[in-house]
C-alpha cells in the first residue's frame, strides 16, 4: 500500500530533503578546498607546491594561478584535467580573452598618442598572440609534464592558430598608429617558423621580433624585462604589455600597463 502523507506535510518534507543535499553538497567542496591530502586523482607525490595545488578545487586553483599566488607550479592537478579542458574549449575561456582584449583596446584608444611612432605594445608569441592548444590538447591540457622534442615539432610545423582576441587588438593597435613588439621565449634558431607561422595566422607586420638568444638560461623574467629595456633605451614608450605569463609581464620596466591573458595550463618562471 502507498505511503500517503498529509499534504501540509509536503512542503517541510521537501525543505527538509533540500537542505541535507546542500549541505552534503557544500561539505564535500569545502573538504575539497581545506583537505591537506591531495585531491583524488590529483597531483600526487611531488614537491609542496603541488601538494596546495592539489588540495585546491580547480575554480580555486585556476583563480590562483591567473592571480599568480600560486607559482612553481610543473603540471596542472590531474583531477583538473577535465575542468581545463572545458574550459579552454568553452565559452569562459573565450569571454575571459574578449575581457582582456576589450579593456586593452579601450585603454589604447583612450591614450593621447604622441604621434611620432615611438609608442610600443608588446605581445608574447606562444598562447598570447598565438594559441597552442592543438599542443595542448594532446598533452592533457598541461596534465602531462611539458614534452620539449614535440613542442619543438609543433612549432616548426608553424600551424599554431592566432588567438582571435588579440588578433583582433593587434589590428586595433596598428590602426592606432601603435608599433607592435613580439618578444618570444622561442629561441632565435626558431625565427623563421615563428615569422611563417604569425603571417599564417594574420599577423602581417611588426617593429620588431625578439627571440631568445639559445645561450640565454631558462629564466624569462631577465630575458624579457632587458628586451624591453633595449626597447626603452632606443627610444620607444612601451605604452602596453601583454602576455600569458606573470614573467611576461614583470620586471622594470613593465610597460604602462600589463594586460594578463589567462592561461590555466602551464607556468613559466
Ligand atoms: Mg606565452
């Protein structure tokens, strides 16, 4: 025989079943965020760094990355590899770009130039002016350990697709009589791959194209930051500086302003 219960029983009943599921349900997010173990799935065995990279949920961890308080980080957590993937491949990533994009343009637009063309903005090659997620993509969206021989190969087969937001500002830029600097962590044996592969993907003219000298170290923040100095000692005012990296983007002299285009796959010092 059916259960019946008295109909002004219903609605407490179902309050009641509400708030249990809540409740389950935001204990087990804030285990995720607060739990000291690595997440299931997650990182795994490895230096602290990963141990905190883990033990956040991925919204968290991807916040911290953008924000760059979390760093030293050498493969996404494993438990995100999926939340990475959906959102490089959906609409967040791309509003999150045309967010970027839209505030540098804006910027740019509201600069009283000086007109001598001495104004710069410098953009970063790989996952700024161009995207690698066809890399990516094979390598577990930055899940995997960074595999140099194939990126290698990915860049000599130069198919790399712009990153239609910053396409689209690099052609403002231009318009508004703003020179255009790439400066690359690409090393310099590179530069005709990089040069095929940004006129491909629309990039049709550029000041300057500064690759990496291949007996330079590892470390970018020294690399970039001389760069731009040169720039400013042959007379050009970086105006703006964009770049996925935070090692992009710091050390004197930075550039006006620094615009961060999100990258939740990889860190580079
Ligand atoms: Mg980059």
């Amino acid at each position: 025989m059916a259960l019946r219960l008295p109909r002004d029983a219903l609605v407490p009943l179902l309050v009641l079943l509400l708030v249990v599921v809540h409740a389950t349900d935001a204990t087990q997010r804030l285990e995720m965020v607060t739990s000291s173990a690595p997440a299931r799935g997650g990182a795994g065995a490895g230096t602290t760094s990963r141990a905190r990279v883990a033990a956040a949920s991925c919204a968290s961890w991807r916040l911290g990355v953008e924000t760059n308080n979390i760093r030293a980080w050498y493969s996404i957590p494993a438990a995100c590899r999926g939340y990475v993937s959906d959102y490089m491949f959906g609409e967040q990533f791309r509003q999150d770009c045309a967010v970027v994009a839209r505030e540098a343009a804006a910027y740019a637009e509201g600069l009283a130039l000086a007109g001598d063309g001495r104004e710069a903005w410098v953009f970063d090659v790989d996952d700024t002016a161009l995207t690698n997620l066809p890399y990516y993509a094979d390598t577990g969206f930055g899940a995997q350990p960074y595999n140099a021989t194939y990126f290698e190969e990915y860049v000599a087969n130069a198919t790399a697709p712009a990153l239609p937001e910053v396409l689209g500002l690099y052609g403002k830029l231009l318009a508004l009589g703003i020179k255009v600097v790439f400066i690359t962590g690409r090393h310099d044996y590179e530069r005709e791959p990089t040069v095929k592969n940004l006129r491909s993907a629309g990039y049709h003219t550029w000041e300057k194209l500064v690759l990496k000298p291949s007996s330079l170290g590892s470390s970018v923040v020294p690399y970039k930051s001389g760069e731009r100095q040169k720039l400013v000692d042959a007379g050009y005012r970086i105006v703006g500086n964009m770049g996925d990296q935070w090692s992009d983007l710091v050390g004197a002299p930075e550039g006006d302003r620094t615009f961060k285009v999100p990258d939740p796959m990889y860190y580079v010092a």
